[in-house]
C-alpha cells in the first residue's frame, strides 16, 4: 500500500476503491441497515490502514481485505444477536431473467428473487460470505478459503452443498 502517496491519500484511495464493495459485503454478511454498513465498511478500511504492516504482498489485497470484513461482520452479529438476517436489497445475483416489461414474467422473476433470498437467509455467516463471494464478486476458490480461513476442500464442499440447496430451493417453486 505504500505508493508514495501520504496517509491521506492512501486512505482516500482506498476508500475509493473498496468502499462501495466493502458496504455491499456487510449488508450482505450481517443484514444491517445502510448506516450500520458505512460504519463497518469505514470501520474495516482504517483497520486495514491501520495494520497494512501485516498484509503480505504474496497475496491479494482483496482476499486480506475480506479477511478482515468477515471477522468484524462477525462480530458485529455477535454482538447484535442478528444470526439469520440477510440483506437482500443490495445482494443482486445477476438477473435470472430478462429484463421485459411482462407483468407475468415480471411477478415470476420477484419469486425467484424471493425464493434465492429466503434461501440464502438460511445460511450461516460463513456460508453467506462464501456465497456473496463466490456467485458476486466471482473470487476464486483460493481466495475464499483464505477469506474464511478454511481448507479449499472445505470451501469446495460448502459451495456445492450451497448450490444443491438452492437447486432444491428453486425446483420447489414448480411443485
């Protein structure tokens, strides 16, 4: 992280590049409110900041980062009792369906919506940060185990058992 640039701006860049990131991460991990999010998210950066001495340039600086956000979101829902809260707001899988103006197709796409919510509700807070991880900012297995501090065949197994439920999550919508 030491680019030459003084605190300030070190601070300022990266507040710029990870905040909007870090906000969308919390809310997702703890199912805050916007104004708890920004508090975590400005939280997470001044103590990356704060402890860059530790950060080791063999890896990246996301994967740290993360590390980093998981444990303080972790925290925070012990220290809020708010275990199965999920954000679903901010967390946007990628549209299951196109985007057209079908009143039908439209109340179908919000149950599914719906139903890949409820299910990711049931996840433990592991589970949802491998998720979010996984499906949203697309991270490689590596990285998520590095994330979560878990073996990569642990992450493997998580993420499969975590499709299988929401495949079984999404064929219930036929029955």
């Amino acid at each position: 992280m030491n680019t030459g640039m003084d605190s300030e701006q070190q601070l300022a860049k990266l507040y710029e590049q990870y905040f909007p990131k870090l906000m969308i991460f919390c809310r997702n991990m703890t199912g805050c409110n916007t104004d708890d999010a920004e508090d975590l998210s400005q939280d997470i950066l001044i103590q990356a900041y704060e402890k860059q001495g530790r950060f080791n340039p063999k890896y990246a600086f996301s994967t740290w980062l993360y590390r980093i956000a998981r444990n303080r979101c972790i925290d925070w829902l012990r220290k809020n009792s708010r275990l199965r809260q999920f954000a679903s707001a901010d967390f946007q899988l990628e549209r299951l369906a196109d985007t057209y103006s079908d009143p039908a197709g439209e109340l179908e796409r919000n149950q599914l919506q719906k139903r890949i919510t409820t299910c990711l509700n049931t996840l433990a807070p592991d589970d949802r940060a491998i998720a979010f991880l996984f499906f949203y900012r697309d991270e490689k297995l590596r990285e998520i185990a590095r994330v979560i501090d878990k073996p990569l065949g642990t992450v493997k197994y998580r993420i499969h058992a975590i499709k299988k439920k929401m495949q079984a999550a999404l064929e219930d919508r036929h029955d």
